[in-house]
C-alpha cells in the first residue's frame, strides 16, 4: 500500500507484488480532458485548468482539452472520439456527477464502460468525507474501462477535483493505463 501523504510524484510501490515494476513510472501519457458545464468556457473553467496543471505537473500531456454543455449527447460523441484516437491513453472528465437532474456524466460513462472501477469511487468519498464531511456522499464520482483508454469522471468543483486527482487519479493512472493497455 502506497503512504496517502506522500506526493503523486513520488510514487513508489512499497509492495513487491503490486505489478508497479512493469510500468515505467516516467511515461508520459496523453490524457482528454472535458469539462462538463452549462456554463463555463475555456477561458473560465478552474477545475479543468487545475486537472491539466496537475497531470503538467507530473509529467503528462494533455491530449486536448474541451468544454461541452451538460448534456448525454455531446459527452458520448466525446468520449466515443477519444477511445477510438489511438494516442489516447486516459480521459479525465469534470462535472456532472451529482444528482441534480442534469447531472448526467456518470450515466453516460457507465454506459459506455467496458469494466467498472468501484473502488475509485469509493475511495473518492471515503477522503472527502473526511475533507467536507457527509455532503461528499452526493458524488457519483468513477472510474473505469473503455477499450484501452482508462476514464476518470470527476466532480465540478475545483477542491474535489484537486482531492480526486491529488489522491485517487495521479497515484494510478500509469499503473491502470499499462493494465488496460495488455
């Protein structure tokens, strides 16, 4: 088991049966991002500048990087172009997870998910409520498998998406795309 205080960046496996030697721990992989919002723009979007100063931070590269409305649509088509680029490695999505009506992100995502990664989730809630106490379990925050590429789906809000990707995304994303990826 990794130490939570140590840094994304730092990572190193302290279990020798982990699978973490099979994943050269500085690739660079080419990450999607979409934001999901009604209304926020390129311009205007702190949670989607915050995932892409994160994964810059380690190392990644963001393959693109869109806003869409919040609406199944366009998120489908989306995460549809994405896993069918074949130098996509991983999609990080923001928004859309709550349970207000047109919070439709992790309906669609699960639709479209070859295998589902429960834990994320519930690891997700398990910091936050920590953080922010008992509001963190209105997330529907997840993860999982499409094809080859892994998709994360973030909460909105900047602080959730610094905890999710701080403590949830950065310390797997290489291992789950070297995984997916055979």
């Amino acid at each position: 088991m990794t130490n939570p205080s140590k840094s994304p960046a730092s990572h190193q496996c302290e279990s020798p049966d982990c699978g973490c030697s099979n994943v050269d721990v500085s690739a660079a992989l080419r990450v999607a991002v979409i934001t999901l919002s009604d209304t926020r723009t390129i311009d205007n979007d702190p949670s989607g500048d915050r995932i892409v100063a994160l994964l810059e931070d380690v190392g990644h590269l963001v393959a693109e990087r869109i806003v869409i409305t919040d609406d199944e649509g366009p998120l489908r088509e989306s995460i549809k172009a994405f896993v069918a680029d074949d130098s996509v490695d991983a999609i990080i999505t923001t928004g859309g997870t709550g349970i207000a009506p047109r919070d439709l992100a992790v309906d669609v995502i699960e639709e479209l998910l070859d295998v589902s990664l429960p834990g994320f989730g519930e690891h997700f809630r398990a910091i936050s409520i920590a953080e922010i106490g008992p509001k963190a379990m209105l997330s529907r925050a997840t993860a999982g498998r499409i094809g080859q590429v892994v998709v994360f789906a973030l909460p909105g809000s900047t602080g959730a998406v610094t905890t999710a990707m701080n403590h949830c995304v950065l310390p797997i994303i290489r291992h789950a795309s070297a995984l997916v990826k055979g």
